[in-house]
C-alpha cells in the first residue's frame, strides 16, 4: 500500500507538469453543484496551485493539491 504522502508528491508533480498548458477541469462546490470550466495552470507553489479560469467574473482561482487528491477536483489536460 502506497503511503499518502506518495500519492500527494504525485499529484504535485502531475500538476507542475501541467504549468502553461490548457485543461479540463470539474469543480465540486458542495450541495450537488459541480462546475465544468477550461483554464490555464497559471502558478504552482508547494501548498497550493494557481489557474486561470475562461468566461468567469474572478478569472484566477486557487485550489489545494489536497482537492485533487481527495476528487473535489478532476483534471483531464487538454
């Protein structure tokens, strides 16, 4: 069995690799509301990660790598 630390370095790296690229992205915002936006990884910083988000009000948005790994957030790459 993999250790969550492992499974955490891993979704940090997938996510750097990711940098300046466009992607998919599928929020869960809670009470049944999911949002299905296209955005751009802007910054990437040992806790958080930044993105640029098309069409939206507040264009740059932050999320935690935890998000990912917990599948608040799914992201296919473009």
């Amino acid at each position: 069995m993999k250790r969550p630390t492992d499974q955490l370095l891993n979704v940090k790296e997938k996510i750097a690799s990711l940098k300046g690229m466009e992607i998919e992205m599928s929020i869960n915002r809670g009470r049944k509301k999911f949002d299905n936006v296209s955005a751009t990884v802007a910054d990437v910083y040992p806790s958080v990660f930044t993105v640029k988000i098309k069409g939206v009000k507040q264009p740059l948005q932050t999320f935690s790598y935890f998000d990912v790994l917990c599948g608040n957030i799914t992201i296919q790459s473009s």
